[in-house]
C-alpha cells in the first residue's frame, strides 16, 4: 500500500502504471467526505495510458487525519503529493471539492499543472445550511440528504445503500470541514485566467452542481472542452463510468 509523507501527513494514494507510459501522469482529487476509490474506473482507464494517482486527501479514506478546512490547505497536499511522486507537471482531475482544489492549483501553480479536469464543480462551491450545520447535528439524515441529491433520480437501491456507507465512513468533524472549505470558495473573480487545457464534465442531472456551474466554467476557461452526460447525476463518474472514462481518454491525447 503506497503512502507518501507530506509534511505531517501520510498520505496513501493507489496507482496504475502502464508498461510504457506516455504522457503527462494524471493525479485524481477526490471530493467532500470521499476518497481514492470514487475513482476507481477512471484511473484503471487511463492506467493503460500514462501513470495515474489516486490520492485519499488527509482525514480520508486510508490518510490520516486531521482533514483541512480551506480549499488551499488541501491545494498544498496535492502540490506536495507532485513534488513526492517526483511530478513536475501533471493533469490534475478534480471532483466537486476536488475541483475546487485543482482549479486553485492551477491558479497558484500554473507551471505545475499540465491540464485540468473539472469534473461536477464550479467556481464557487456554495453549501445549504442544512447541509453544513447538518453534518454535526444531525449527521444520519444529513448523509441521506447528500446522498439523494448526488446521484440520478434512478439510482438504485444497493448502490444507494453503498454511497451511504462511503459516506459515514468518512468522520463527520472531517466531512464538516470539507464542506466548509466549500463553502467559503469562490473563484469566480479569477477562473477566466486559467491557461491550463480544461476539460468541464458533469451529468445532465446534477442536483448539487448543475450543469449551469459547468458551463459557467467552459465558458470562462479560455482552453475549454464541455462535455454533458445524460442519465447521470453529480457522482457522474460512478453513475456513468464508460461515459467519463471516453471523454477522459480521447481529451487526454493532447497530453
């Protein structure tokens, strides 16, 4: 099991390397109270094309706490994770937080980022009340809420059953902080001087962060691709893996 030290941290991460790689390596970001294994499918996808990174942020999944409670703090771990794995540049793929943190690396650290996934994100990530004080208070029904309105009104009931587990596995003062990381983020001033080659993804029905967040993004990004995916919700990449798994495969040719 790969771990990496980052400061006070360890850090695991899983990995998928090809005979021959060829390509900018690809470092997969998770989102609020997730971990490595949202992104399963894809990183096996593009494992057989280039060296790709799933990390478990701090406080998550196999890391260990603490969690952060700002998008830069968790920025700085993924920096760190580069600088590790010995990456000078990568493709950095983010989901929902995830794509806050990517968005802000490729901000902060442009000669580090050699492209960017934005994968049901936005530039300001908004949290419901419900939801942010919800975590504390009431953490059983608030994991329901974030649940239903994560994935496609046709989720079925052993997957839903799997979410909920995925999620309360993750300790609620971590998922707590996650969420008020979002919260507080907000690069709407800033996202148009992304230079980074972006690809925008979501599914068509995402409750969370609608599809007007994505095209917000691709149209601000100078170096934009959207793309939209029927029948699938804000876990797009669990709901649809075939659907992402293309449309990451083919944008990552440029690379």
């Amino acid at each position: 099991m790969p771990f990496v030290t980052i400061g006070n941290d360890k850090v695991y991460y899983a990995e998928h390397v090809p005979a021959s790689p060829r390509g900018a390596p690809v470092v997969f970001v998770h989102g609020a109270a997730g971990s490595h294994l949202v992104w399963g499918a894809q990183a096996r996808a593009l494992g057989e094309i280039t060296r790709a990174v799933a990390l478990d942020l701090p406080g998550h999944g196999r890391s260990q706490p603490p969690g952060r409670r700002t998008i830069a703090d968790y920025r700085d771990v993924v920096l760190g994770l580069l600088d590790a794995l010995g990456f000078d540049r990568a493709v950095v793929v983010g989901h929902s937080m995830g794509g806050g943190i990517a968005q802000t690396l490729a901000l902060s650290h442009p000669d580090r980022v050699a492209g960017l996934g934005l994968v049901g994100t936005g530039a300001r990530l908004r949290v419901l009340p419900a939801i942010l004080d919800g975590v504390l208070n009431d953490f059983d029904h608030t994991a329901r809420l974030v649940v239903d309105n994560s994935y496609a009104a046709t989720l079925d009931a052993a997957m839903r059953e799997r979410a909920l587990a995925e999620f309360r596995a993750c300790p609620p003062v971590v998922t707590h902080g996650d969420f008020a990381a979002c919260d507080a983020f907000d690069l709407l001033p800033r996202v148009s001087e992304i230079r980074a080659a972006t690809l925008v993804l979501c599914g068509r029905e995402d409750r969370m962060t609608p599809v007007k967040y994505s095209e917000y993004l691709a149209a601000k990004i100078p170096n934009a691709r959207l793309v939209i995916v029927d029948g699938a919700g804000h876990s797009v990449m669990l709901e649809k893996p075939d659907a992402v798994n293309l449309a990451l495969v083919e944008w990552m040719r440029i690379f």
